[in-house]
C-alpha cells in the first residue's frame, strides 16, 4: 500500500471558500477512485492561501482484475438479434459464450497501475471543481473553453510514493517541486513523498495544516492579550479567516487611541473585525480595550513593531470613519428620519419600509391593549401601549443612518444608542435596540414587555404579509427568513408565557396587511375613504367587502377583474389557515429537541380551537405522559377501534332510528363512566389541568374493554345498533375533549 500527495498551488485563495474546497476535493477524488475500484485507507486534505493539497493513504498499487458479463439473446433467436448483439459488444459469434440456450458476452479486464487512474483523474477532478467564484487566465482566457480555477493556478505536485504521476493541465506539468512561504522561503522545494510534505513545508515557513493554524492564532492572541493584562474576545468565524489568510500566522498586540472609546463598542468591534480582521480585548472590568490582535503573515525582524504600527494608523482611519458616521447620526433624530423610510420598498406587493412600521405599530398596540404581552400589572396598559407604539415606529429609522449604511449588521443596536442619546424612554430605547430578537434557537429572548410586544408585532407581521401574497417558504428555500421569524414568535411566546392565541393574531395580522392593501387604491379617489382605511380597524371579511366596494369606483382605476386585485382577496383570505398550518410544522421542529413527539402535536393541533401555545404546549406534555402508560396505550387502542367501526357504519348514523331496549351490562357500565369522566374532563380542561383530565379518560379503559368484549355493536337490531355507534360516538367526543387520537401514531 502507497500513499498519493496531491498539491495544486496556485494564486490566493479567498479564506471563505477553503473549507468548502478541501471538502470538494476530498469528495472529488475519492469518487474518481471509486469509478475504478479504488478506495483510500483514509483521506487528508489542507488548504492555505496558497495551495488546496489532499493526501490519500493506503493506495494499492493496481486494480483488481474484472471480469464483465452481458446478457445477449437467446440461442434460438433470430439472425437480425445476434448481429446487433454482436455489434453492440463488439465481439464475433466465436466469442461468445453459450448457456442455457442464451448467448454472453464475458470480457475479461485486466487491473491497471494506480498511476495511470490518478493520471486520469486529476485533470477530471480539476476541471469539475465547483469553485463559488472561478476565473479564466493567460492567453487561453480568451476562449470560454480554457480550464478555469479560483486564482491563476502555478503548480501541480502528484506523487504516487516517490514516483511522480504524470499530468499536464493547461500547459501546467506536474512535479515533485513546490514553494515554501513567499518572504521567508521563497525558493523550489523538491518534496519526496507524501510522508514529508507537511514537514518539509513547515521548515519553509509555511503550516500546511489549517487546523494547527487556527491554533497557533488562538493561542498567541490569547497569550499576547494576556500579557498586556487584557483578555481576548474569541470570534471563532475571525479565527478561521485569519488561519485561511497566512502561512505562517503570527499574533501581534498592537493600541489605538482611547478617545475612540467614545464610539459604541459594537461599532469599534465590528470596525476591526469587518474592516480589518482583528480580534479585540477587553480589560479587567469586562468593558472594551483601547488594544487589537492581528495576524501578521511573516516572522518580522524587529518583533513586528512596524507592522503593529501600520496596522494601527489604518484602524485608526476606519474608527475615524465610525466616529464621524456616529456623531453625524446623533445630531438627527430619529423622528426626523421616519419620512425616510416612505422612500424605502419593503416588498413591491407590500409597500415601503413606512408602511411596515405603520402595521408594527398598530399589532405592537394591539397586543398590549388585548392583555396579551405586559398585563394587568404592567402600570398601566394605556402607558405601556403608547410606548410600544412608539417603540415601534421609531424601531426602523435607524435603517437609514450613516452607520447602519456602513454596517447592516448593527440595525436595531444603533436605533437603541440613538434613542437613548435622545431622551426616548429606556424602555423604548431598549425595545428597538433588542426587537430584532431572537434571531435563532440560542439567540437572548427580550421578555421587557414593550420589547416583547415589538419583536411580537415586527415578526407577525413579516410572516403575516408574506403569508398574504402567497410567498411562502418551500422545501430549502426561504428568501424572506419565514421559518426564522415563525421560530422566534414561538421562542417569544414560550419564554414570556404569553396567552396569545395564534388564530387570533394571524387574522389581526393579515388584517392589517389587507387595509394597507385597500388605503394604497383608496388614495386614487383620496378623501374621506382613505382617511377611513388610515384610522379604522376592522376584520379582514370587512376589508376585504371595502375593497371590494371601491372597485367599482371610476375614480380608483382598479377594476375588480384586475388579476393583482383578485389574486391578492384570494391568497390573503386563506392566510390564517395556511399559517397555522406553517407554525404547527415550526413547533414540531422546534420542539423535537425537547424529545416531543410530532404527532402529539398534530393531535391537539386538530382539534381545531388550540392555538394558544402554552395551553397547547401543556396539553401536549400531559398527553406524551399519558400515551406512554398502560392506561394510555390501552385507550388509544379502544379509541381506534370504535373510530373504525363509526367510520365504516357513517350511513347508519345517518339513518338510523333508535328504539328502546335495556342496555347489557357492560354496554350500561360504559354509559355511567362517560357521564363521569367526561363532564371531569371537560372541566379539568377548561381549568388547564390537563394530567386531571388525563385521569378522567384513563377511567375510560376498562369500561371500554369490556364493552368491545361482550357487547355486538351492529346487533341485527336497528335500535341497538344505532344506540351502540351513538354510545360510540360519545367515546371519541369524550376523547377530543384533549386531543384528536386518530392524529396519534401507534
């Protein structure tokens, strides 16, 4: 067995894309190996700025022998069937092989050097590879034909042990020769097999190696940060593009100028990091340092100095910048800023960023005023709404500062700075600073009520809108972050406990939409009809009738055949259901972790009247509980059963006509359980004690065995029978009280 060293040098590669490629290209080249029959003991690849390389342990020196058989016609066939036969496998009659009264062709394929399938494989594997971004060179560039890499490729090292493999790729020949760091070792290196490249590149100053970089920059921040009495802020993305970016990383602790302190830290962090590429520190009370790390690709004479030096004079520059976008920003505000927001397309079906905000406001108002987010407690709902409101609208402005313009990033945090600098309320300041959140499953939930109610509002209304233009996620597609917004109301809902129910929200929600929908056609006519849709709230069915109304004003322009009109009525009028649909299939998601079974959801999902996610979210917890007992299993069997039976006799209880008759014994015990438990039932459901209402079906069981035992449900008798499926039907009523067990698995 023989290992294979594959190097492919060439111009700079960006650090974003090296990943990617060392996984391309181990993926790549064992897929060649397989067309021939070959796999590799094991697979290393390694990227540096610089070159892309892959080692393949444990080659074989040659493939297997093969030995090919193809099914050709039958012996008795006619002439015309052997001649394509034969011309199909490119045999004569006398080659072929006979058995049971049916032609073969067998071919015998010898194996072949494993030089000559890598020989093959490389310039297929380089030619194939699915760089993000890939550019044509030198005077072949002139055709579309010619080989395309990231960077301009210099060199092609493939060495079967000590034997080079021949290649040739756009007048690139392999060899045995590389080139160690540009300033440190920039001389050939002849390398003379797989089992000194990583060596042999280290004495030339360059770590092959990027997870030994990333650890070489991590240790020596943290080390330098140290030694200055400061410690590192860790960025695992920057540590990896730093590691992409050298051959031969070298930590250096450099100072900038702490009147830039003045600036948010935020800003100066993401200055550094963005602009430049430097980790930051803090000091010993955790507030932001007048200190940077950066990395500097050689190992400088003089300890580095001038190069921390340069580098400081160009992020003082860029914290410049920051400064001067900050001041100018704090002298306007945000008030000022909200007219500009008119001039900003949210979506082209949906209007500006302005009118966003006019519906944030209005559901951020909405859920105080409904009780849903703050309470009775919460000092007063008038005052709370008025600052909700007036979070809200004020939550985008910052969209159209310097600094948010500079740095999309810090949207909602700088609106926070400004307003606070401004005198807005602190909770104000706070709701715009944080109503972004939670942008993940590990993201801070705001649980401030005049946050929660703007981060509620901002979010239902994106799902809400979209939802009403039928632009809806499907399979991995996402472009508006649906299931992101969908995941953090859940999140919201579930950390505040709030009583919101969704139906609710979602037809709140879509309603607004619908009236921004219907001012923008009733500012045709202008007047009092859009001063109407400016102030009035009302339901969709009643939006939906006013636009209705005004497409058959002569004034508006829109007539109601107009497609955009009627394809809009139509889509946001099944809104509400489709999102209850889409939120379902997000809890269950979310709620996997937690190890809840999907179905269990489903079954109180169905019930049709269970939106409100903490009512919900119990109900389910006390059904995963019971489901799981003896009891549980026992009724969920009993249950299936009589549904069966009603769902095959649905025509005899339609028809049917009871008469008198003495129940049996069991079929009467049945009768006194259900007038027990379900009236127990329903009121431990209407209470929110769901483990009690758990209790009052478990109660169910035994009587339902029996009864399933000695009782015939489709006795001869039309009365029995009709009594027995009703007797039937109050069992699955009773059942549904907590969940639809039919949605239940098992």
């Amino acid at each position: 067995m023989t290992d294979f060293l594959l190097e492919l040098r060439s111009e700079e590669i960006p650090a974003r894309m090296q990943d990617k490629a060392r996984d391309d290209l181990a993926r790549l080249f064992a897929a060649e190996l397989a067309k021939a029959g070959l796999v590799a003991g094991a697979i290393v690849t390694y990227a540096t700025p610089r070159r892309l390389a892959l080692i393949a342990r444990g080659l074989p020196a040659q493939t297997e022998a093969v030995s090919e058989e193809v099914k050709g016609p039958k012996t008795a066939a006619p002439p015309q069937a052997l001649d394509g036969f034969l011309r199909k496998t490119g045999l004569t009659r006398e080659q072929l092989t006979e058995r049971d009264g049916v032609f073969f062709a067998v071919t015998a394929r010898p194996g072949r050097a494993t030089t000559a399938v890598l020989a093959e494989a490389i310039p297929a594997i380089v030619r194939a590879f699915p760089w993000p971004k890939s550019m044509r060179w030198g005077a072949a560039s002139t055709s579309t034909e010619s080989m395309r890499w990231v960077r301009p490729l210099h060199g092609i090292v493939a060495l079967w042990g000590e034997e080079i493999v021949p290649v040739e790729i756009a007048g690139i020949t392999s060899g045995a020769t590389t080139y160690g760091h540009r300033f440190h070792h920039p001389g050939p290196i002849t390398i003379g097999s797989a089992m000194d490249y990583v060596e042999k590149l280290r004495a030339c100053h360059v770590v092959v190696d990027q997870d030994e970089r990333r650890s070489i920059i991590a240790l020596g921040a943290t080390m330098a940060a140290s030694k200055a009495g400061l410690t590192l802020v860790r960025d695992e993305g920057l540590l990896t593009e730093n590691a992409g970016l050298t051959e031969w990383p070298v930590p250096l602790l450099g100072r900038f100028d702490a009147a830039f302190l003045s600036v948010p830290p935020e800003v100066i962090q993401l200055t550094a990091r963005v602009n430049q590429k430097y980790f930051v520190c803090r000091d010993g009370a955790g507030a932001l340092a007048d200190a940077f790390v950066c990395t500097s690709n050689i190992d400088a004479s003089d300890g580095g100095v001038r190069i921390v030096e340069g580098n400081r004079k160009v992020l003082a520059a860029r914290l410049s910048d920051a400064r001067f976008f900050y001041d100018t920003d704090l002298k306007v505000p945000l008030d000022d800023l909200r007219p500009k927001l008119e001039k900003i397309v949210f979506h082209d079906k949906l209007g500006t960023v302005a009118d966003k905000v006019d519906r944030i406001a209005k559901l951020a108002r909405w859920l105080v005023e409904e009780g849903i987010v703050g309470g009775a407690d919460s000092g007063g709902t008038t005052a709370l709404a008025d600052l909700a409101e007036r979070a809200a609208r004020l939550a985008k402005a910052d969209l159209v500062t310097g600094m948010v313009g500079e740095f999309p990033e810090l949207q909602g945090l700088m609106g926070g700075y400004y307003a606070a600098a401004q005198g807005e309320d602190p909770a104000v300041a706070a709701a715009i600073r944080d109503h972004y959140k939670p942008v993940g499953q590990g993201d801070d939930v705001p649980v401030d009520p005049v946050t929660v109610a703007v981060s509620l509002a901002d979010k239902l209304d994106t799902v809400a809108a979209f939802f009403a233009i039928s632009e809806l996620p499907t399979g991995s597609k996402d472009p508006f972050a649906l299931r992101r917004a969908a995941l953090g109301i859940l999140l919201t809902i579930q950390r505040s406990g709030l009583r919101l129910r969704l139906r609710e929200a979602f037809d709140f929600a879509v309603g607004e939409v619908a009236q921004s929908f219907g001012y923008t056609i009733a500012m045709r006519i202008g007047g009092d009809l859009a001063t109407v849709f400016d102030k009035s709230a009302r339901d969709l069915a009643g939006t939906h009738e006013l636009i209705q109304s005004l497409l058959h004003d002569e004034r508006v322009g829109v007539h109601a055949d107009n497609p955009v009109v009627s394809a809009f009525l139509e889509s946001s009028g099944r809104a509400t259901p489709a999102l209850l649909a889409f939120f379902a299939d997000r809890l269950k998601v979310q709620q996997r972790e937690a190890g809840v079974r999907h179905d269990l959801i489903d079954a109180v999902f169905a019930l049709g009247d269970e939106d409100d996610l903490v009512s919900l979210l119990a109900r389910v917890g006390a059904l995963q509980s019971f489901v799981t007992t003896a009891d549980g299993a026992n009724l969920l069997a009993g249950y299936k059963r009589a549904a069966n039976i009603l769902k095959k006799e649905a025509a005899s209880l339609s028809t049917g006509e009871g008469t008198a008759y003495v129940p049996e014994p069991a079929e009467a015990a049945l009768i006194a359980a259900l007038d027990r438990a379900e009236p127990a039932a329903a009121a431990a459901v209407a209470r929110e004690d769901f483990e009690a209402a758990m209790a009052a079906l478990a109660s169910l069981r035994a009587p339902i065995d029996a009864f399933f035992d000695t009782v015939t449900v489709n006795d001869a008798d039309p009365g029995k029978r009709t009594a027995r499926l009703a007797l039937l039907m109050r069992v699955r009523a009773a059942v549904h009280t907590v969940s639809d067990f039919s949605k239940i698995e098992g």
